[in-house]
C-alpha cells in the first residue's frame, strides 16, 4: 500500500497541520509509516523561529536525498514556515525536492497526495537500493498507535497580527485568520468520537480569537469546548498578555474540564526592552494579569517563554529579567537565546555577543531551574493521574505520561501492554522522585476517562482518585 512518513519540526501548530496532511493521506489511500525508507511520500513540516530550526530542516533535506537517489520515485515534500519563507528558492537550493508548499498551501497539498496516489502500485515491491541504505533516523509523526488518538490539536487560529521585532510568524503564517466556531467545534466532536481524551486548541495567539461569523471571543470558544460530551480534558497554547481579560481569567477558573496550567510569555523583565520586541505591555501590566489570573485559577502552574541577550539587552534589563523569574516562580519557562530571523526589524540591530548570550542563559537557567524543581517536589508522595504519552525515549520499559498541569512523570510499566492502554489511557502514578525534568515513580493503577474510577495494576485494589485539577 502507498505510504507517507511526516516529521513535523516547531511548534503545536506545525503538529497540528501534520495531522490535518495525515488525514488527507488517509483519506487518499495512504497508510502513515514510522520508516522513512519504506515511504512513497516524505513529508517534511519545518520551522522557522530559530535558526537552528533552518539549519535542522535543510540538512535532514540532504539526509533525505540519499532516499531519492536509491529510488526517484519517491516524492520528498516540504512544507511549513521554511517553505513559507524560503519558497522562491527552496527548489534552487534543494533541487531534489518534488514539491515545496507553504503555509496557506495545505489544502493544495492534500490535493497533490490525491493526485499522486495513483502513481502507486499497491503491489510494488521497495526498489532494490532503498533496502541497503544506511538508517535515516527521525522522529516520525502522525503514525498510529495505542497512545496517537488520546490527544487531538485543533487549530482555531492562524496567523499573528501583532508583529513582535524578533518573530517572524505574521510574515510566514500571515494576519489572524480566525476559523469559524462552528468548524472548531465540529473537529473537536469529531476528535472525542475517535476517542480524544484531551483536546489542545492551537494558535499563535489563541486568546485572540474571535469568530469571524458571531464575534464571539475565546472566553466563549473555551466554554463551549469544554462542555461538548465525552470530552475529558481541554487545554490551549499559547496566549499573548494583551489579550488575556478578566473575562477569559474568570472563564478559565469556572470550567471544570480546562487543564491548570496557563503559558503566558513574558519574553523579559525589562520595560525598554519589552518596547524594543514591541511586546504591547509593560512589566506592570504583566504583573497585573498574573495577579488576575492567580485570583480566579489559584495552585495553576504558570509557565512562560523568555528570551536573553535581545538585541540592546544589558546586565541590568537581564538582572530585571531574573528578579521577575525569582517572583513569580513559573512551574516551567522555555529560555532561548535571541536568534536573528530574516525579514524581521530586530535581526539589523546590533547583537549581543555569542558568549555573554550563553552566559546569561546558563545564570537564567539557574534561576528558572529552582522554581521549576520546587514545583515538581510538591508532588512526591501524592498519587497523580496523567494522560499517557507512550514509552520513554530514554528506556522503552518505562512509560511517560503528562499530568494535567503539563508535568511529564515516567514510571515502569511493568504487566501494562497497549491493549489495555488504549482502553484505559489514564495513569494513576505514585510520585516518588522529582527532577527538572519532571517526575517518576510507580503505576498504582489506569482509567478510562479522568473522572472514572481506576483498576488496579498487579491485583492491587482499585483507586478511585480524581486529583485536583
């Protein structure tokens, strides 16, 4: 049968429009393989926000032709940001690709994959190079297992209106383009009637949100989400301060099914430089929203996302940057160093030299690493349910799973097999251990659905746990 593999670079919002090219294939005759070297068609969905994201996506471009000289017809495709922003010379720079589609061509690729299909014989046989290849590695997605279905990514929004100097989202993903409610709601049916325990509602700046057809805003999206039958949990990324009201703040803290966790970037704790990324808000008003959001969600995990070393950064923006980290004690924050993006105002200004950006990321770690630990170490001891994720990376015999508020704990998985995993995805975990990373301990027990009663693992009686959200 004809085959497609994916590997998605980036953010949610690439994962999500990866599925959406899974189930175009699906729906076109293709099965999603986890090898590459067996693929009729490779998908690659690529990232921009960071050079290292570029550098990434062309050198597994290279990795990749090996593929397509041990057998031509093979399709190598590349979507995503990359492609948005490169894509009048991609195909210079790569001719050995078959397509390049950018962001707003997703609905042309699923076309050109109908198109294709018949270009495939079912009965073919791998040409005879593809089999002596070296391993291509990779980190496949969309392929189906125990674990593919629990979590569904819904795109409510794409796009980014705000033109921050150092993203270069709104020139590769466009202005907000809303998509109707009434269409979000419709795949989040159909996600939970797949069997979705967990629905993530995806944009740039979700918050944002309104309905193009009634106005509506994202308060009211999320209220209506969370009260669509069979759904378990509801959770979205990612939010920007401007958008973020007492409405949304008291929504938030009414709905029983909403994840506790909120990422709500801050970026740096310094005013000039806040001005300089054209953040739209000060520290004070950063401050005010947390202190809304606190009063409405209270025991929520924070989490944000910081850059050091902007451009005109000095030691005493950075040290702002820390004493903020130090206050508001974020339950996990994603720090980079600043990385020039063509096209965007911020990559023409002076840069702070490569080793005082490493030096301050390393002392910002420092600093972030402390809360994040202390928010891991409130768990030892209690007995948490977590969403399975699948095995670990680091040792097949484990499994890992995510609590609600977004904390991976991994535990052996002893007699579990994926049977009873796709039956009952939820983990009730003794917490015994915590890192940086997250958590670890032992398995007591799994559940249906995260508000149903758990049977035991290894003859142990069963808990009926429901942890507080």
């Amino acid at each position: 049968m004809a085959s497609i593999y994916i590997e998605t670079f980036g953010c949610q919002m690439n994962e999500a429009d990866s599925q959406y090219i899974a189930d175009r294939a699906f729906a076109s005759g293709y099965s999603v393989t986890a090898d590459v070297t067996e693929a009729s068609v490779v998908v690659l969905n690529t990232c921009t926000v960071r050079d290292n994201a570029e550098r990434r996506a062309y050198g597994r471009m290279a990795h990749l032709r090996s593929l397509k000289r041990a057998d031509p017809s093979v399709k190598l495709v590349v979507c995503g940001c990359l492609a948005e922003q490169d894509k009048d010379t991609m195909r210079e720079r790569a001719p050995y690709l078959d397509a390049v589609f950018g962001t707003r061509d997703l609905a042309r690729l699923g076309d050109a994959l109908a198109e294709w299909r018949p270009e495939f014989d079912d009965d073919r046989s791998l040409a005879d190079e593809r089999l002596v290849l070296d391993p291509l590695g990779g980190h496949p997605d969309c392929v189906g297992d125990a674990y593919a279905g629990v979590r569904a990514f819904v795109t409510v929004q794409r796009g980014c209106s705000y033109y921050c100097t150092f993203c270069i989202v709104p020139h590769v993903r466009g202005r907000f383009d809303n998509r109707p409610m009434v269409d979000i709601l419709a795949e989040c049916r159909t996600a939970i009637a797949r069997g979705a325990r967990e629905v993530t509602l995806v944009g740039q700046t979700v918050n944002a949100f309104k309905d193009p057809a009634t106005g509506a805003d994202f308060a009211d999206l999320l209220e209506a989400v969370g009260a669509l039958e069979g759904l378990d949990r509801l959770t979205f990324l990612t939010s920007h301060p401007k958008d973020y009201t007492p409405k949304l703040a008291a929504t938030m803290g009414s709905l029983p099914k909403l994840n506790p966790r909120f990422h709500l970037p801050v970026q740096c704790g310094s005013d000039p430089v806040l001005r300089r990324m054209n953040r739209k808000y000060s520290v004070a008003q950063y401050r005010e929203k947390i202190a809304t959001f606190r009063e409405h969600c209270p025991g929520w995990a924070l989490t944000t996302d910081l850059i050091v070393a902007f451009p005109g950064e000095t030691e005493a923006d950075f040290e702002a940057t820390l004493a903020l980290c130090d206050e508001i004690g974020f339950a996990q924050a994603f720090s980079f160093v600043y990385s020039p993006r063509r096209g965007t105002p911020a990559a023409h200004w002076d840069q702070i030299p490569a080793e005082v950006a490493g030096e301050r990321l390393r002392r910002l770690a420092a600093t972030v690493d402390r809360s994040v630990r202390a928010w891991h170490q409130r768990k030892i001891g209690a007995v948490v349910r977590a969403l399975v994720v699948g095995p670990s990376r680091k040792n097949r015999s484990k499994l890992a799973a995510k609590t609600t508020d977004n904390v991976t704990v991994v535990a052996p998985a002893g007699p579990l097999d994926e049977s009873q995993l796709r039956e009952r995805p939820w983990l009730d975990i003794r917490v015994d251990e915590a890192f940086t990373w997250g958590v670890a301990g032992e398995i007591l027990a799994i559940a249906e659905r995260f508000d149903s009663a758990a049977v035991g693992v290894d003859a142990r009686p069963a808990i009926d746990l429901i942890t507080a959200r």
